[in-house]
C-alpha cells in the first residue's frame, strides 16, 4: 500500500490492548450498502469490521 492509501490514516487503536491496528481486508461496495474495512490487531490478535464512509 502506498502512502496516499486514505486507510492508513484511518486505522483504528486496538480497544482490547491499545496498539494501532493494521488493514487486513476489504469488502467493496455493494449498490446501497457501503465498502466494509477490517483491521487487525498484530499484538493480540482482535479484529474489527467497519463501514467506511466515502472519501469527501
């Protein structure tokens, strides 16, 4: 991923432990629903699927 990916400003802290959460996959959007980003916590292992609004 290059640095003008707008995910790597947008990756979440890890609300089990803290650290900053790495992209670990994506659903594109679908008609009216919107694309689905997971991010995965590299220290403990917990992850996290979101919405993610369209870029403005």
């Amino acid at each position: 991923m290059d640095s003008s990916d707008p995910n790597l400003t947008r990756k979440p802290f890890c609300s089990v432990c803290g650290a900053r959460m790495r992209y670990a996959r994506s659903i594109p959007r679908l008609g009216a629903n919107p694309e689905l980003v997971s991010y995965e916590c590299q220290r403990c292992g917990h992850v996290v699927t979101r919405a993610e609004d369209e870029p403005s």
